[in-house]
C-alpha cells in the first residue's frame, strides 16, 4: 500500500473509532464501517463478493487492524479497555504457539 492510503486509511480509521465506540471493541465492525466509507459499492454485498474483490479494491483487513493498532497507540481513550486486555491475552497464546517445535497430533 502506497503511504498516502495508509495515512488515509489511519484518518478513516480514527474518525470511525472516535464515533463509534463498538468499533473500538470488534474489529469485524471497524472493517465493515471502513468498507463502508471505502467502498460503498461492495459494503451491501455478499462477504464473499467482499472477500474475492477486497484486494482489487484495495481494501487489507490487515491494513485496517494495524491503523487501529497505530490509532489506539497514538490516542488511548480510543482503547476499550476489556477488549485490549483480551487482545494482549491472545497475543501471549499466539506467541506460544508460534515458538512451539511442533503441533501435536500431528
């Protein structure tokens, strides 16, 4: 991504966080307000539709989530508080796995 979407992509994403305090708690919700704004044409379509013309669009799930994590590092009272403990949680068990030698079962 080109760094004048990415800065645009961050103002999007703060607008929306700034509005709208479920955004802030699910991320599924932020992409699909960011779609919404982005890409009104596919924002009433099928997920699939979403998915299958999101890159040709330019829309990143990836992308958004990092603005959000970029946002909420930059203006904190734009964190839910709940939420961000649950992420850090998971990103502990994310690590975990990560360095695993192996996946058992397997």
């Amino acid at each position: 991504m080109k760094l004048n979407k990415l800065i645009s992509l961050e103002k999007i994403v703060k607008e929306i966080l700034q509005n709208s305090p479920l955004a802030r708690e699910d991320d599924c919700y932020l992409i699909f307000e960011v779609v919404q704004r982005t890409n009104p044409e596919l924002a009433g379509t099928s997920f699939a539709n979403v998915m299958f013309k999101g890159k040709s669009k330019g829309i990143s799930f990836e992308s958004i989530t990092r603005a959000r994590r970029k946002v909420q590092r930059n203006y904190p009272e734009l964190v839910h508080k709940e939420t961000e403990e649950a992420r850090q949680a998971e990103q502990i068990e994310y690590m975990e796995y990560a360095n695993e030698k192996h996946i058992p079962g397997y």
